[in-house]
C-alpha cells in the first residue's frame, strides 16, 4: 500500500517523538512491503515563529491533501504572552476542527509491567484498566462563542451542542462499544447544564438502536471520582468536548504514564489525525528524554483506523509491549532503581522488534 501521511512535529518534545514514531512507520514499511510519503506540516508554536499565525492555510491545505496526519504536540512558555486567537494551541484546533475531526478515542490501557508504576494501588489495578475515552472534538465550549464585556471586566464561554453533533460521536461510541465489552457510560452534568440534558435525551434515543450495549449515565464530577475509585468499572466513556480532555488526563495517569496514551481523531471516512496525548513538555525537549511510546501507539492506530493495516498495527503493539516486558523504559515509567533508556534508544528497541 502506499500511503501519504503529513508529519505535524509541532513543539517541544514533539521532533523528537515523531522522529521516532517515523522511523517504527518505515520498518514497518520495509517489513510488510508498503510505502510511506511524509510531507511536514507546520503548526503551533513552530507556526506562530515562521510564519505570524498558528496554523496556515497552505498547512491546513497540505495536511487534508494527506491520508492521514501523524502529530507530535503544540505549545509552550515561550508563546505565554501571544493572544488568545494566536495562540499555539489555535494551531491544534484548527486543524481538528478544519479537518472534521469530531471523534476522539483515547483508550487507557493498564500494561502488567508498568503496574508498579501507577498511582494507584494494587489492589485496584488488578482488577484491569482497558477503557476508551471517546471524547466530542469539534464542539462544545471550545469551540463556542466566547468574548469580554466592552469594559472587559467579564469574559465568557458557551457550551454549545446540537442533536446531530451529539448523534454522531454517540453512534461511534456505541460501535466502538460493540468491538469492546459492550457498555458505553455518559459522562455530563445534567443536574446542571442544559446542554447535558440534550445529550442524555439523544444518546437514549440513539442506545435504541444498539440493544446489545448497556447504556448507562454518570455527572462528572462523579466520574473524576469513580476513575480513581474503580476503573475496572468503565468500559467506554462518552463525553462532551472539555469534559474529555480532563478525564482523559486523568485516565492516562491511572495506567502510570501519560507518556504512554495514544488517540485517534476521526471523522466518517478513513481520514484521521493521530496524536499522543500528552502536551509538548518544552522543559525536556531535544535532550533524548521524552517517552515515544504514546506517538508510536499513535502510528499504530493510524495504520488501523485510516489503512485497515490490522496486522501492521498489532506488530507494532507487541512490539511496544516485548520492549515493556524486557524492561525497556524512559524516565517517566521507571520505578525507583530502574534501569532508564533515552528516546532514540527506546524507539530503536521498539523498532527491532517489528518484522
Ligand atoms: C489535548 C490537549 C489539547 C486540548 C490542548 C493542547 C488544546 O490538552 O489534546 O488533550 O485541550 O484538546
Ligand atoms: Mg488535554
């Protein structure tokens, strides 16, 4: 297969992730006989230097010219002072929202070798943590309306939410639920926010036409709670927009690093935009620190969602979780004493085990 796949390194430990997740890509390549074109894409804080603005259109244009885009992260300190409008993160966002991206899976997963390394305890962990975030991307508060007062002494942010938007995340979690152990929880705030209420009213009426998945409703707040309590207990998390990005920060700390999670934004056709998590972390870019696995992951569920590479993907899945097994680990999945490796070295490791 050839494939056309647009590199978004961004910021901070961004480069250095990507780099390492492109080259898992090409043994992949080399071993199941595919090809592999990388166009870069700016966008960020790399953008706002170059060119003025977070993401342009040549940028935009070139990344919805691509299969797919594979991206490292945006942002930092030093763009602290940029307005609001231009900020890095506008770069993210832009290209989430101008590629259609409304479907965000983050799966959290518990691998038994890191065990030691979650926060939480034994006891809880044992009873296994596979769960799925899929989290609404193009709407919600962030991407509502949002303003000051003219004497700008009030500022403020709609959360905003239609029934269609609604419909179609929902019926990607129920299809996602129908591949896993068939139970989708909403998470929102229906004591609270009208716009809950319309997702409860919708997801119900959807959960008719998948009578196989149990469908069950949880406040956030609750939620936040319940993670840490028992996460065994979720399967998959369907949720609104900024509810997601704070419980998907949260699950990927229960499986022991946020280095390690991965996620796919998706739309109705096989395009997608594959990102780890995490943010750019500028404090350790460049000094061979960084955790690659989340990127690499990410490259993994690229060849599955966008290319159907079924097999490709699971290579590189074993092959992450070989390098686990044989003790394989950056800084911030060691436990005290262990023994650490770099993020060349981690990405090579993970590399040799593919083919
Ligand atoms: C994420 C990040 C982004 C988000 C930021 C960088 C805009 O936190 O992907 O979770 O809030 O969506
Ligand atoms: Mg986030």
């Amino acid at each position: 297969m050839d494939m056309k796949i647009a590199l978004v390194p961004g910021d901070g430990i961004g480069p250095d992730i990507v780099r390492e997740a492109v080259r898992v890509l090409d043994r992949v390549a080399s071993a199941y006989g595919h090809s592999i074109s990388y166009e870069e894409v700016d966008a960020g804080g790399i953008s706002i230097d170059r060119y003025g603005i977070p993401l342009t259109e040549d940028a935009l244009e070139k990344a919805k010219a691509a299969d797919a885009v594979l991206l490292g992260a945006v942002g930092g300190p030093k763009w602290d002072g940029v307005p609001g409008p231009k900020r890095p993160e506008k770069g993210l966002l832009g290209l989430r929202s101008g590629l259609g991206l409304f479907c965000n899976f983050r799966p959290a997963v518990i691998y038994p070798e890191l065990s030691a390394a979650s926060p939480l305890k034994d006891s809880i962990i044992t009873r296994g943590v596979d769960l799925l975030v899929v989290r609404e991307l193009t709407g919600g508060i962030y991407f509502g309306e949002r303003g000051r007062s003219d004497d700008g002494e009030e500022a403020y942010d709609t959360m905003r939410y239609s029934r269609g938007e609604i419909r179609r995340i929902a019926a990607k979690a129920f299809e996602a639920a129908m591949g896993r152990r068939r139970k989708v929880t909403l998470v929102d705030k229906a004591n609270v926010l009208e716009s809950s209420r319309l997702w409860r009213e919708t997801v119900s009426e959807l959960a008719a036409s998948y009578p196989e998945v149990e469908l069950d409703f949880m406040y956030v707040d609750n939620a936040a709670m319940q993670l840490v309590r028992d996460p065994s207990r979720f399967d998959v998390l369907l949720t609104e927009n900024m509810f997601g990005d704070i419980l998907s920060d949260e699950a990927s700390m229960i499986t022991g690093s946020i280095g390690m999670l991965s996620s796919a934004s998706l739309r109705e056709d096989s395009f997608g935009m594959y990102e780890p998590i995490h943010g750019s972390a500028p404090d350790i870019a460049g000094k061979d620190i960084a955790n690659p696995i989340a990127t690499i992951l990410s490259a993994a569920s690229m060849l599955r969602y966008s290319f159907s590479l079924e097999k490709e993907a699971a290579a590189i899945e074993s092959a992450v979780k070989s390098a686990l097994s044989d003790g394989i680990r950056t800084r911030d999945i060691a436990v005290e004493g262990e023994k650490t490796v770099g993020t060349v070295e981690c990405g090579r490791e993970i590399e040799g085990r593919i083919g």
